[in-house]
C-alpha cells in the first residue's frame, strides 16, 4: 500500500473545539486564535457554527466572529449550518463555504438536531441545493460514523447510505466522523473501501476524536487505504456537546507531528499551530489534550543541564 504524498487538514478548534468549552469565552479571543491559525499555513479553517444559539451557547457570536476574522488569502472559513436560517445567517455574515451535518445514527441525530435522520436529509437537501445555488463549496458531516454515544447499532452500510444521500445532494466532500471515539483500525480498514468503491476518495475526509487513545491508529490505518484529508483540532481542543464524554478530535499537532516523520507534506507550521493552541490555552480552563502539543511545552519549560 502507498501512503498519499501530500494531506490536508481541516482545522476544527474554532468550531468543534470551542463548541464543547464550559467557560464564556469573548468573541475578540474567537477572533485571535483563528487570525493565529490562519497564518500557520493551514488552508481549511472552520470557523463557527450558525446553528441555533440555544442548542450551542457559546457560538452564539457566529454573525461578529466571522466578520472579525482577518480572512487571509488561500484560505477557506467554512462554517456549520443546521438549516435554512443558519444558511441565511451565514450568508448574511459573508461565509461562502458552509458544512451541514448528519449522523450515521438515528437515535444521535434526534438528540443533536431534534429531527429524524429522514428529517435531516430533507432539510439538507433544501440547504445544499440553495448553497450551491449561490455558488458556495459544502462539506457533508456523517457523525456518528463508528458508533454512537446512544446505543443505536451503526454498521458501514449505513455510513455509505447517508455518505451517498449527502453526495447526491451536491455536497463537495464529506468528512465521516468518529463523533465519540470509539473507532479502530479495523474499522477504518473495513469502512474506507466501502465508501471509497461508490465516492471518489479525494471527496473524503476523516474526522477522528481521541476520545479512547486510537485517533492516531485510525489516520493512519485512514491514510493506508489512501485518504488524504483530516480533520483535527489545535491542541486537541473539542468534543461534541451532544455526545457525553466525548473528548476533542485529534491533536493538529499530533497529526503534524506523525506525518512529517514520515515524510508527508501538509503546508503547515507545526510551531505556528502550537502558538495558536498556546494562545486559546491561556483562554480556556483546562489543559490541551494534544500530547505533541504537551511535548512542545515540556521541553521548552524543562531547565537546560
Ligand atoms: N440559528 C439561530 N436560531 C435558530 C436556528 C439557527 N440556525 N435554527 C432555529 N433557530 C431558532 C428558531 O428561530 C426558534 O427560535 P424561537 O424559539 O425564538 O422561536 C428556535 O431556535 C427553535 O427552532 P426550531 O426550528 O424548532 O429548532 P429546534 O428547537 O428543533 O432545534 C436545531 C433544531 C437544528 C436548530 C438545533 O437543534 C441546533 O441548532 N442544533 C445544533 C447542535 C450542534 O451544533 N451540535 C454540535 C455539532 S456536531
Ligand atoms: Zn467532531
């Protein structure tokens, strides 16, 4: 098997990372850390989330982050919506690249967007179809991809079937995500030749969590079957509201780390990341998951002998 030459990553702190976060975190800091990312080479930055303000309190500054971000050249800043009056919010704001997301899990889907997975899919039909319309790049979420937080059974039939509605629909890519952590290896080995047979694989990006330690086994099993896009979190920030226990995606950092040992080009500054993590560190109240990131910080902090 050959390795891709080149990936991309998607970066997810500014929306699945700060979404999960407890304390209020000020819009100017929003803004701060997605100006830092956008310099570090990254080319995918999602960077809010118009979904209904009760459900996600914390981004409930979507309208004043967005306008705020110093959008720098090359880079796209899609942003979450759940439906038509996120689309619109959105639109309003200037985003001209949105993501709509579903779930692999029925049981999930009701807990995270109150509608039937059924109900989602026509809602995000009306979505896309108009996004489109206007001549904005989507990106279909499969959450829920290798199990759900719920009990509901999640094999990969149905991450194909919901995969193949969202491409139907005109989704540009799809980023099938292991919302909760639960997935390994195997899994990814049995799931990315189902998906890629029906869905070219430059169209597919995977989304893993840390949640249980094998987000980094998951990449890498992901890029043996030749995925070549991945999303991640800037110092491991992020997890899903929805989804109890669920911990952040996997470290950008990590991911850099991994790939440029072993020779994979991303464009990214893996120093640049790390001073964005720093920054959004000092604003959140916890430490960062992302154990690159933590390597960076102890060495530098360790006294020279
Ligand atoms: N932006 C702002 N407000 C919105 C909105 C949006 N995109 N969508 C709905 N609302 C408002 C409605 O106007 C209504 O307000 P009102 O009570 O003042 O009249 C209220 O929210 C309820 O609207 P309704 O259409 O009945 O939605 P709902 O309560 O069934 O919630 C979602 C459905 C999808 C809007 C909501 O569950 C949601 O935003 N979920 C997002 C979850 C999420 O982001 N999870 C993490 C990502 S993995
Ligand atoms: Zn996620």
């Amino acid at each position: 098997m050959t390795l891709p030459k080149h990936v991309t990553i998607f970066e997810m702190g500014a929306r699945d990372g700060l979404q999960n976060e407890n304390a209020r975190i000020a819009t100017g800091d929003k803004v701060r850390y997605i100006d830092l990312l956008s310099r570090t080479g990254l080319k995918w930055i999602e960077a809010t989330s118009f979904v209904s303000p009760k459900a996600i309190p914390q981004l409930a500054d979507a309208t004043e982050v967005f306008a705020r971000i110093r959008k720098a050249p090359g880079v796209r800043y899609p942003v979450l919506v759940p439906n038509l009056k996120g689309y619109e919010r959105a639109r309003a704001a200037g985003a001209d690249a949105i993501a709509v997301f579903t779930a692999a899990a029925e049981r999930f889907t009701k807990r995270n967007i109150n509608m039937t997975l059924d109900e989602s899919l026509a809602t995000f039909t009306d979505v896309v179809s108009t996004s489109k319309r206007d001549g904005c790049w989507v990106r279909g979420y499969v959450s829920t991809a290798f199990g759900s937080p719920f009990g509901d059974v999640v094999t990969p039939q149905m991450v194909l079937d919901v995969s193949l509605k969202l491409i139907e629909m005109g989704c540009d890519e799809l980023s099938i995500g292991d919302t909760i952590g639960v997935g390994v290896p195997s899994q990814v080995d049995e799931l990315v030749p189902l998906l890629a047979a029906r869905i070219p694989l430059d169209r597919i990006a995977m989304h893993f969590h840390d949640t249980r330690g094998t987000a980094l086994a998951n990449v890498y099993a992901a890029l043996l079957n030749g995925i070549s896009k991945f999303d991640s979190s800037s110092g491991g920030l992020g997890g899903c509201p929805y989804a109890p226990g669920a911990t952040g995606n996997v470290g950008t950092e990590d991911v850099l780390y991994m790939l440029e040992r072993m020779g994979i080009e991303t464009g990214v500054d893996i120093a640049k990341v790390r001073a964005a993590s720093r920054f959004i560190a000092g604003v959140v109240d916890h430490a960062l998951t992302s154990k690159a990131y933590q390597a960076m910080e102890a060495a530098d902090a360790a006294p020279i002998s």
